[in-house]
C-alpha cells in the first residue's frame, strides 16, 4: 500500500478534473508517496501543523506508471527510499481518503487502520 498526503482543497479540486496534480509534478517531475509506515516523516517535515490535510490510498494497479523507489531529499541516513510517481494520480485510483491531524506539538505519527 502507497499513500499520498495533500490539503483537502487540492484533492476537492481533483474529485472535479478527474485527476490529482500535486505541485511537485510540475516542481520536481514527481508526485512524492510513501509507504504506511514512513508518511509521517515527510508530513511533519513539509506540512507540521497542518489541519487540513488528507491520507490517499493508492492501488498501484490502478496507477498510469509504475512507482519509482527513489531517496528522498535529503537521503535519509538510513537508506530508506520513497515511491515517486511520475504522472498524475487518476481519481480512480484512490482507494480510500482520510483525514489526517497532526499530533498537538504539530507532527504526525504513521497512520493505523487504513483500508486499501
């Protein structure tokens, strides 16, 4: 299972097009994702404090391309890396939204009990 975080109002506005464009597609060429258990690292880095974000859950089958595992930016020292995907996101390929609220010092910790 990949997830993807964006603000409510994006993914309001992809359920119109029929397709979610993050800004880093058009930034970097790429739309940043990652796994369950790492997601709450970029989240707390990129958007800390944010209330208004949303969980997707991808079906990678459904994706236009394949995901690329790549590192992150900056590597992390571990070694972990991230799927990047290098297309849109179609709607359909969502699974399943959630809402996604930071800790009260603003951070966030990995999801539990999402649904593909």
């Amino acid at each position: 299972m990949i997830l993807h975080f964006c603000p409510r109002a994006d993914w309001e506005a992809a359920l119109e097009t029929g397709t979610y464009r993050a800004e880093s597609l058009e930034k970097q060429g790429f739309i940043h994702c990652s796994t369950p258990q790492q997601v709450h690292i970029p989240a707390t880095f990129l958007a800390r404090g944010r209330t208004d974000l949303l969980l997707l859950v991808l079906d990678e089958a459904l994706l236009p391309v394949p995901v690329v595992w790549e590192d992150g930016d900056p590597p992390d020292p571990g070694g972990m890396q991230f799927p990047h995907l290098y297309a849109p996101i179609p709607v359909a390929a969502v699974t399943s939204v959630h809402e996604w609220l930071p800790e009260p010092d603003g951070s966030f910790e990995p999801p539990t009990h999402l649904e593909a």
